[in-house]
C-alpha cells in the first residue's frame, strides 16, 4: 500500500469496528481530493462517510460535537494551510473540553487528519507544516507519520485515544513510497519516537518527510564524511518523546533536528531547549 | 389542455381581473374580500365559481402572485395573477404569494423575507357568495396594518411582464445546479425593507392574560408554580451572587435579569434527557433541571466541590447528570458543536434533541453561520435558542445587524424559524415544545429567536448606565417583566397570591444565604488539580511541570496562601 491507501484502510477499519464512527469533511464523500477516503461512502453508507458544507470552523465544532455526544468522529481538513478558521474550535474548545468541565465533558474521540507540507508546485498555501502551533497547546496530541506502514497503525492510535488528536498526513508522501501494510487492524504508540538508525557520533531528529531526507544525510555523511549518525523518528510531536532522544543524545553527545517547517519558534526548538535542560539536569540517565 | 396552453389561459384570465380587496376587522382576524366584477369577463364567472370548478382547472400547485404598488398616496394596491406553477417565485417584486390547496380549498399566502420566502400564518377560506368570491382569512394576520387594495392598475404592465415570464417559463427554466427560482427579465434587487418584519409570537398580554384559550398550554398548578419559584429563586440567586461580588465575596457574577421566561419557559418544554448547550445567561435553565443551590454556589466559590475543579470563572456551569454541557468563555463556539452532538443524536434514534443557546451578539460569530449551514445540509435535530435581549455588551442590536433580526437568517438557511415573545413563558414554552416535534419528527434544526431584554448589566464588569437610560431598563423592568406576568397568570387561576409570594420570597432567600456560607466554608482544591484533565492520564511532561510547580511552592510557601486551598 502507499500512503494515502494506508489512511484509507485505517479509516476503514475504523468505521468497521466503532458503528459510531463518521467521517466527513470537504468532498470526503465522493473520495476526498487525495483520495483517502475512496469507497468508504459506498461500503458504509452517507450517513458516516459524508460531505460538509465548506466550513473548517464547522467541521471542527461539529466533530466536537459527535464526540461530546459519545459518536468517533474522524474529521478531515483538505489541506493543513487551511486548518486556521478552526484554530479557535481546535485550541480553545476541543484542547480545554475535559479541563474545564473537570472531566465531567470531553472530546477524546474526535481525530483530525490534515495534509500538510510542500509538494514542490504547492506555492505559499498548499505547503504549510503548521504542527508548532498546535504544539502549543495542553490538551492536544499531534501526530505526523513518515510512511505507509507508520501512517496506518498511528492513525489507528490517534483514533482510539481518549484524547483529540490532529494527525498531519506529509501529502508529498501520499503516493511515493509503497510498504508492507497489514489490512487488519493494528496501532502503533503514540509518544514514541523510533530510532530507525543507530550511530555514535550525532543524533539526527526528524519526523514526516524529513525523515527520508535525514536518511539520505546518514548514508552520505557515512560515504563522504565517516560520520556515524544515529537517525530518530519524533512521530508524535505532542506530547513528545523527550526520553528516546536524551538517551541518544547522551550518547551521541550532538543533536541536530530538521523540520520543514519555519524555523523561528519551530518545535525544533522546544526539542533543542529541552534536551539540553534534561541533559544538564541529567534527567533520563 | 397542455400545461402550456393551461398556463396561458390563467394569464390572460388573470391580467384582465378587476377587484378590489376590503378589509374589515372583526374581533381578532381580519375579513378579506375579494370582489370581482362578473359581468366585465368570462374570468370573473371562472372565479366566481372556483368552488364548482373541477379540480383540474386549479390544480394543486397554482398560484396568486401578487404584485405590489405603492401609489402616491402611499396606499398599497396588489395585482393578483394566478399561474399555474409554484416554482415561480423569484424576483418579481413580489411581496407575497399564495398556495392554493385543492383538498382544504384553502388559500395559504407566503411573504418574502430576505432571499428566501417565509411563511406567515395567514391562511384563507375560499367560499363563494352569488358571484363573488370571497376569501375569508382564518388565521390572525401577521400585520394588520397592511390594507390591500385590489385593483386593475398596472395589469399592462403586469401583462409585459407575465409574457416574458411565461417564455421562460416554458421551456427555459434555470438550470444552474443549486436554484430553485426561474428567470426574470427585470433587473430588481430585493429591498430589505420592503417585507414586513417576521412576527413575534405570544401567547398572554403583558397583563397576563391569554389572549386564545387554545394556546394556554394548560399546564397543572404544581407545574406552573415550580416554574414560578424557578424564575424567582434565580432572580433571588442572581441579586445576593451579584451583591457578593460587590463585597469582594467572589470573583465576577452575571445576573440573568428579565431573562426568566426564556431560560423557564423553555426547559420547562424539553425532555429532561435532551442535550443542552449553553453560552452563560441561562442558569435558569440549569435550575428548573435540578441544579442544586450549592452547585451553583459551589462553582462561583471555585471550591473543593465546584465541579469545574475551580478551573473556569464563576457562572460557568456543567453537569454530565443533567445533561448541560460545561460552559466555555468563546462565545458562539456550542453552537456548531450541538449541531454536530445532535448529528450523534439522530444516528443513535434516541429520539432526544439537542437544545443550543446563544446570545443575538454571539450569532454574528461565524460559528453560528457554520452551525446554521451544517445543521440544515446535515439534518440535526437541534434547537438553535437565541436570546435576543437587545445588547451584547453594551453594543445595541442596530450595531450588531442589519437585517431583521436573527429569526430573518433561518429561512436562508432552510431552517424553520419562530420569533417568539420571551417575556411570554407559555410562549417560549409552546415553541420550544413545537420545534422539539418538529425537529424529532422531521430530522431538521429549528430557530427560535426570543425577544427579551437584559435588565441587568452585562456582568459584574460593566455599568451600563454608560450606554442606555435608567428610563429604557424601568420600563421593562415594570411593564414587560416575564415573572410578573406569569404571577397574574397565576393569580388569575387563584394559585398565587400576596401570602404565597411572602412566604416563598422569605424563605428562598434564605436557602440561598445559607448555601452560600455553606459553599464559603469550604476549601479551594488542591493545586495539584492543575495539571489533571489537561489529558485523560497526565503524560510525563506535565507530571515533570507539576513535580517543579510543587518543589518550587515548598521553597516559597510563605508567598502563598496554602491555608486556603487543600492539600496538594
Ligand atoms: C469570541 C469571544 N469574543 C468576545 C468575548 C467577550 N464577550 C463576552 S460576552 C460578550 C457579549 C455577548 O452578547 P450576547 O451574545 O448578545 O449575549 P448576552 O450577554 O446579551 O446574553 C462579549 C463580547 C467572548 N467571550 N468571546
Ligand atoms: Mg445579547
């Protein structure tokens, strides 16, 4: 399977195993604009997969909604550029909905997939990588996967968490690599990062497609340079896995964080600061 | 006949009648005739006799288009045409339409609001008298004020008109995907204020008295006075929490003065189990759920046992078990939610609504506009509730909209819509009772927009004198108050009365003094409430915040008022 099929069978296992399942967003219906949601409308019928009118403020406060009222929503963004009408719904509703009710409320069920990331021809607004923003909020968990085979069994998590999540889908990798997929159900942890490299010299950090240009970096700097890096998978930016990139940074002893999106205020540095604190403090060693 | 040769046949019928309405008032409706000169056309004998003629010659769907003209002495004269299709109904300038049912032989008349058309419960009775037809309203019309008059002015032009009209109607009828309308060959916009506003529903006078004996929804005396003591305790409530405030007891309070007949009124008509989401001014709908005086001291307190775990400001209510989800600061944000919760209501057939209040100055969030949309496309049995109390703030509605008001939006969404006296319990309460069936029966959203007006200021924030008249709060205050006219109701029936209101004023007041010392007594929570809820299990990065906020308040305890809170 390649990516965008690895969503689709995610979805679909999720539709199969919650009755209460929906998803919706602009033009699911007929399949969605990357095709992820092709053929679900048909096996499940138009009252769970469907579209919404053209609303991203309302497909997030809808999605709440569902979850509030005890139904999994699984709610879709066409693209992440265009997920800031419903930052208000995002951050100050579905983030605070537990909090502020002192857990008598919450919207754990809602997921929120989106598109994110540069393409090549996607200009300034079909290229974002906004997960900084969303990194910024308690409440949250935010998921961004590198492949086929990760994309399906984290989707799956965020699905199942009792917490809302927003899963960014790098769309550069909807259809360029194809993995073994299990059809079945399967999910793989949120909040944990994957060391897909080991090495001794420097710590490589990245998630989504950055990971495949970091392991290009890896065998060149091997090649060229007789650098040995160990290469690292964030996957989960919130809440992240400080613990697996302490530990290699305690061993590496440097660290290097790549991310494709704006560098000012960019999660790479939250993991910068961070690990050095934890590496003063001798937190995790 | 064609349908063509059948249209063309009422047209030239219809730009050749001459008749005039007259309209008389007799007790609450208004009489209308139409009169029509038999001996000038064969068309006069064909209406004269429309009760004889067969059903084919009027089929269901035709319709008596009406043209306005304003002359110059400002009286309204209207053209009546009758056609044979329904679906025109675009911009022809029209004011009202009318649908004439063969089955009822009745007339149901149709007014323009907006860019959508909206029904007013006029509905006529054809009955035919020697040669005349007459058409006899039933229902009480929505404004009386309009005298129309029916004359042949015009009919040329009428006739150019219906010409153009009816070669597109024929064979070239819009086929943009998404219109309902037909062509038209005038360039008209449509004027908001050319249709009467939409009108306000009630049920009792401002005295109390019901105006018809049907729409008293005759609720027994035990029912009508708990809604009478639930509107007098939050208004007792309300006056000792705001007091509070003022003596620094709590933190901020929002009273919900004036506002009682629409938070009483309309939970009164709910199912105990229909999902409510609120904006912050309906405590009073909390209250006649349950909601007990020490969980609304408890949460303003923000203490040990504030369900909100002291994490929001006061009046920001919630409770699982009576079905009202917590209250959020955003304003507008429940109401694309409730759409979404009442989605899960109708997948699940619970045969349960979910019930969305919101303030007329929330409703310009886009929120609302989203949840409007999402709710008609999606079929959501939900009740949007706006109170329209006049302010947001201190901005009045002539800053906040244009239009007419925010019943004027449904239609355009394809959303039946009710405005509705909300001073006026039994009116809010037959509404809200109607929309429910409506909504369950028929999975679609409802309006309801309840004119009321905030006596109070905004919060304890806010005085309002800096934006409206002591004289403009009194008059609502004494002459359209929603409590005192549900008591001369009551009253009336001989189930209240000077002694009853003594004793019940003595001794509510005194439950909520007492549930406020009691609420007082009590702890904040632990601080260590911080950091749980921010997910369903804290992760390792707050329980790592948490072990610093505690090392750090052990290092500087002085510098906090740890007595006051419990143990961490
Ligand atoms: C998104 C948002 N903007 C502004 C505010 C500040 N605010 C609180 S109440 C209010 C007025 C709301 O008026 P309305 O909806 O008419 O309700 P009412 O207070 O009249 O009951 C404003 C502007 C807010 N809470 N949320
Ligand atoms: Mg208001």
């Amino acid at each position: 399977m390649n990516l965008f099929e690895s969503i689709t069978s995610a979805l679909d296992c999720a539709l199969k195993r919650d009755p209460s399942a929906c998803v919706f967003g602009e033009d699911v219906g007929f399949g969605g604009v990357f095709r992820c949601t092709v053929g679900l409308q048909e096996k499940y019928g138009a009252d769970r997969v469907f579209n919404t009118p053209l609303s991203e403020q309302g497909i997030a406060g809808f999605a709440i909604g569902l979850a509030v009222a005890g139904a999994t929503p699984i709610a879709e963004m066409q693209f992440a550029d265009y997920i800031f009408p419903a930052f208000d719904q995002i951050v100050n509703e579905a983030a605070k909905f537990r909090y502020r009710s002192g857990n008598l409320f919450d919207c754990g069920k809602l997921t929120i997939r989106a598109p994110c990331g540069a393409v090549g021809h996607g200009a300034l607004y079909h290229s974002q990588s906004p997960e900084a923003y969303f990194a910024h909020t308690p409440g949250l968990k935010v998921v961004i996967p590198r492949g086929p085979f990760n994309a399906k069994g984290l989707l799956t998590a965020c699905i199942n968490d009792p917490n809302p999540c927003i899963f960014f889908e790098p769309k550069i990798l909807y259809r360029s690599a194809i993995e073994e997929v299990p059809v079945g159900d399967y999910s793989l942890p949120l909040s944990q990062a994957e060391v897909l490299v080991e090495g001794s010299d420097i710590t490589l950090v990245g998630w989504g497609t950055q990971v495949h240009v970091l392991r290009e970096v890896v065998k060149l700097a091997q090649e060229k340079l007789k650098v040995n890096c160990e290469l690292i998978d964030l996957r989960t930016i919130l809440p992240w896995d400080e613990e697996t990139i302490a530990k290699s940074v305690a061993k590496t002893g440097r660290l290097l964080i790549a991310h494709e999106a704006p560098l000012t205020g960019g999660f790479g540095a939250e993991i910068a600061a961070s690990i050095q604190v934890s590496l003063i403090t001798r937190a995790y060693y | 006949m064609n349908r063509r040769a059948l249209f063309y046949s009422f047209l030239v019928i219809s730009v050749s009648v001459f008749a005039y309405f007259a309209f008389s008032k007799v007790s609450d409706t208004i009489v209308t005739e139409i009169l029509i000169n038999s001996s000038k056309e064969n068309v006069y004998a064909f209406l004269s006799n429309l009760e004889n003629i067969p059903k084919i010659s009027l089929p269901a769907k035709s319709v008596f288009i009406t043209k306005d003209v304003v002359d110059d002495e400002n009286v309204r004269h209207v053209n009546v045409i009758i056609v044979e299709n329904l679906k025109f109904v675009g911009n022809l300038n029209l004011t009202s339409y009318f649908i004439f049912d063969e089955e009822n032989y009745t007339i149901r008349s149709y007014s323009h609001i907006l860019n959508g058309f909206l029904e007013i419960t006029n509905l006529w009775k054809i009955t035919n008298e020697g040669n005349k037809v007459k058409f006899k309203e039933i229902y009480q019309v929505a404004s009386p004020k309009i005298l129309i008059s029916f004359v042949k002015r015009e009919a040329k032009e009428l006739h150019q008109h219906m010409v153009r009209y009816s070669s597109s109607l024929g064979d070239e009828k819009p086929q943009f995907p998404g219109s309902r309308s037909e062509y038209t060959y005038k360039l008209q916009f449509l004027m908001p204020d050319q249709y009467e506003g939409i009108p306000v529903y009630r049920v009792m006078t401002r005295k109390g008295e019901v105006l018809d004996s049907a729409d008293d929804p005759n609720l027994d005396k035990e029912t009508t006075q708990k809604m009478y003591k639930d509107m007098t305790l939050l208004n007792t409530m309300d006056r000792i929490l705001y007091e509070s405030q003022r003596q620094g007891r709590i933190s901020f309070y929002m009273t919900n003065y004036g506002e009682e007949g629409t938070h009483i009124g309309s939970a009164a008509a709910l199912d105990p189990k229909d999902l409510v989401f609120g904006q912050y001014r309906e405590a009073g709908v909390l209250m006649h759920r349950g909601y007990t005086l020490d969980e609304f001291m408890n949460q303003c307190l923000g203490n040990v046992d504030d369900a909100n775990k002291a994490r929001q400001m006061p009046v920001h209510y919630g409770s699982d078990k009576l079905r009202f989800v917590t209250i959020s600061s955003p304003l507008a944000t429940q109401i694309p939610q409730a759409a979404g919760a009442a989605y899960a209501f109708k997948r699940a057939q619970n045969n349960l609504v979910v019930m969305c209040y919101f303030g007329e100055g929330a409703a310009s969030e886009g929120d609302a506009h989203s949840a409007f949309n999402f709710a008609a496309t999606l079929n959501c049995p939900v009740i949007f509730f706006c109170r329209n109390n006049g302010y947001a703030i201190s901005t009045p509605t002539s800053d906040q909209y244009r239009g007419d008001g925010i019943a004027a939006r449904g239609p355009g969404y394809g959303i039946p819509t009710l405005r509705v006296d909300g001073n006026d319990v039994w009116a809010v309460y037959n509404a809200v009772r109607e929309a429910r069936n409506l909504a369950i029966s028929q999975n679609r959203p409802c309006l309801i927009e309840a004119m009321t007006y905030r006596i109070g200021h905004h919060s304890t924030s806010d005085d309002s004198q800096a934006y409206r008249s002591v004289d403009e709060v009194h008059f609502w205050h004494s002459e359209d108050h929603p409590i005192q006219r549900l008591r001369w109701y009551m009253e009336r029936k001989n189930w209240w009365n000077d002694e009853t209101e003594k004793e019940w004023m003595q001794s509510s007041r005194k439950q909520v003094l007492e549930a406020l010392s009691r609420a007082e007594k009590k702890k904040k929570p632990s601080p260590s409430q911080m950091f749980t809820d921010v997910y369903a299990e804290v992760p390792p990065h707050l329980k790592k915040q948490f072990e610093e906020v505690k090392k750090h308040i052990g290092n500087y305890s002085k510098e906090y008022p740890l007595d006051k809170f419990e143990k961490f």
